[in-house]
C-alpha cells in the first residue's frame, strides 16, 4: 500500500501574499514596498550596545519569562509611557509578535469556541484559531476602517471566548477613537467571560492622533492580554522580539504554551535592548515616520491613485480605481512587472476576499527608495 499523506490541520493556508509579493519583487528587480520591513539601518547606539553585549557572558539560556533586565525596562516604558504599573509576573517576552499571538489563542481558545477578527486583519490570527478547533468569526470594518460596532454586537454570542483588535490598525493605518474604546468596554462587560486580545504592535508609530491602548483601560484590564513589538518600534524585525502583557492568572496559562513553544528568546538581544530602552525616546518614533509619510505622500500627489488617510503605522493604502479595473491581486501583479514597485492587495487582509480596489504600500523605506519608487508609481 502506498502511502497516503495525513489530512492537512490547515488546508487553506497556503504562502502568504508577503512572501509571493517578495519573492515577485526580487524576480524582477522591483522596489519592494509590500513586506513592512524598513530598508535603513539601525539607530547606531543599538548597533553599539549589539556588539558591546556580544562581547559579555550572555549566550545561555535567558529565563523563559525574559531576562530580568529587559522585563524590568518594559515595566518603566509601559508605566512612562500609559501610567499603568505592572509587575513583572505580568510581562513576557517572546519571539515576536507573532509568537505572542499563538501563544496566546492556544492558552484560552477550546475546540467550538468562536474568536471575533476584525477585516481586513493581519493574516497570523486565523491559523492559531483553526488549530484550536475554534472558529474565527470574521467582522468588517466600516468604511473608514474603524469598528462597526452593531455589527460587531451582531456577531457576539456565549461562545464568544476572544475579541481580537488591532490598534494603530494594519493595513489602514487607522487609530481608534476614544468612541471606540467606550463601546468597547460596554460590549465587553455583557459578556464577561470573552477575552481581548489587543495587538498593539505600531502604538509608538502614529501622527496626528494620539494611541489609545488598552493599558490605558483599568476596566478591560484583568481580561486583556495587549502584544507589542520590538521589531517593529525600533525598526529591528530580524531580531523577532516582542513581549505581551496579561493579569497572572491570564499569564499562568500564557507562559504554559510558551515554554514548550520557544522556551527563552534570544539572550543578546534581550540584554541589549534592556540597555537600550534606559537611552531611547520612544515618543520621537511618530515625528521620524511621519516625515516619510508626507514625503511620499507629497511625491505622489501628481500621481493617479487616490491616497487614504494614514494616521499610525508606517502603510499607506492607496486606491487605484481610477487606473484600473483589474483586481487588486492583478492590479499588484501587473505593477510588479510592468512598473517595477511591489505593494500588497488589500483583499489579502479580507476573509471573504472583498475587493475594494485598494492596495497597501510600506514607506519605511529611505528616502531614496520612496523617491525611485514614487517616479515610477506617477508615470502609470
């Protein structure tokens, strides 16, 4: 008898359009404005501090909780930064946000159980769901990418175990408004056994408007579990370092996935950014994104897409609805090849593959990517 391979846990998930957007990008010379990863090096100091900690005893094991340095620099950037105090039973670090987002879903999430996902949303969340035996109910977002909150009410029942959010919002760069946050926690405390699971990963990347995080929420507190990231504040996505915070008894269950999951995160890097946190200023992210927010934006502004508001993260959508009738994933594909820039369909992010005829661009790029980039996006 032949054999016959087992029936795969996760038939629809297949490589994710970052990676074929990528990998489309490197085949034919383009500029790769689809993956958000900066293309500039990193702040010097962290550079420094990098070779300096290489050079110390602090290549074992770290504590699989986090190196007691780095948990208590996070403990200070959380409190100077939201006012809340945290211990640090509350805090652990983890192999990215990503990691964190698993380990979390896996922790509470039972077979049957039902976890809100707001699209377009992050492509990380439904597979953790799936692979508990749950069912990811996903909700659209309004027009202007904030929550639909009677749509959201619509879709809450008993079995709802988790509400994911994502705040300053990927793709759409959107901020949540102090409205958003009261509706919020009105919902929640109609179902008090539903978590939060808040991903907050660009909170230190916004402009105009000021981040609301759920630190911020001592009512959503002992039920919320908030994910950052340190790849994407300082700009270091390689390092795949991030840390989650949870009441300990949210965090008992946490750590318990995560330990045979990765056990410790990196050591080096921990120890590095625990002294690097004690010299940055996190509050000068939004100023140094901006900047390249508006030059690109500015660079564009003869161009033929229509740009939608960006308030926080370093994407800019884009509608093309004026250029083509193609769909988004065509449309991408055709810019990539014809064009030489790479971007992402914004219907990647959409359960039900809804095409709104809107693309994602990543301007954390120097300015003469942005520049090269936005001569060839005004000559379609």
């Amino acid at each position: 008898m032949s054999f016959k391979p087992p029936t795969s846990k996760l038939p629809h998930v297949g490589t994710t359009i970052f990676t074929v957007m990528s990998k489309l990008a490197n085949e034919h010379g383009a500029i790769n404005l689809s993956q958000g990863f900066p293309n500039f090096p990193l702040d010097e100091e962290l550079k420094r501090l990098l070779i300096e900690t290489a050079g110390e005893n602090t290549h074992q094991y770290a504590p699989m909780a986090g190196h007691p340095l780095l948990l208590n620099q996070i403990s200070q950037l959380i409190q100077s930064s939201y006012g809340r105090v945290c211990t640090e039973e509350e805090i652990l670090v983890t192999a990215g946000a990503t990691e964190a987002i698993f380990a979390i879903i896996q922790a509470f999430v039972q077979p049957h159980d039902e976890v809100i996902v707001l699209d377009p949303s992050y492509d990380c969340y439904d597979p953790a769901i799936v692979l508990c035996g749950a069912k990811p109910i996903h909700v659209p977002l309004s027009g202007n990418f904030l929550p639909d909150w009677e749509a959201i009410s619509q879709a809450w029942n008993e079995n709802t175990r988790m509400l994911i959010i994502n705040n300053p919002h990927n793709p759409s760069g959107t901020v949540w408004k102090e409205s958003d946050i009261l509706q919020l926690e009105l919902l929640m405390s109609k179902y008090p056994n539903t978590l939060l699971l808040s991903d907050e990963v660009y909170e230190f990347i916004t402009f105009e408007k000021r981040h609301l995080s759920i630190h911020t929420r001592p009512a959503l507190q002992d039920r919320s579990i908030v994910v950052s990231s340190f790849g994407k504040t300082f700009h270091i996505t390689g390092w795949k370092i991030g840390y989650l915070v949870a009441p300990e008894p949210l965090m008992i269950e946490i750590k318990k996935v995560h330990q045979f999951l990765v056990f410790s995160v990196n050591s080096v890097a921990q120890v590095t950014l625990s002294k690097y946190l004690s010299k940055v200023n996190v509050r000068e992210l939004g100023a140094f994104y901006q900047e390249k927010r508006d030059l690109f934006a500015s660079l564009l502004s003869g161009s033929r897409f229509r740009l939608l508001p960006s308030e926080g993260t370093y994407f800019q959508l884009a509608d093309f609805s004026a250029i083509s009738t193609d769909s988004d994933v065509d449309f991408c594909q055709k810019l990539v090849k014809e064009y030489g820039v790479a971007a992402i369909p914004l219907s990647a992010f959409n359960a039900n593959g809804h095409d709104p005829k809107i693309i994602r661009f990543c301007f954390a790029k120097d300015e003469q990517t942005l520049i090269s980039a936005a001569q060839r996006l005004c000559k379609i």
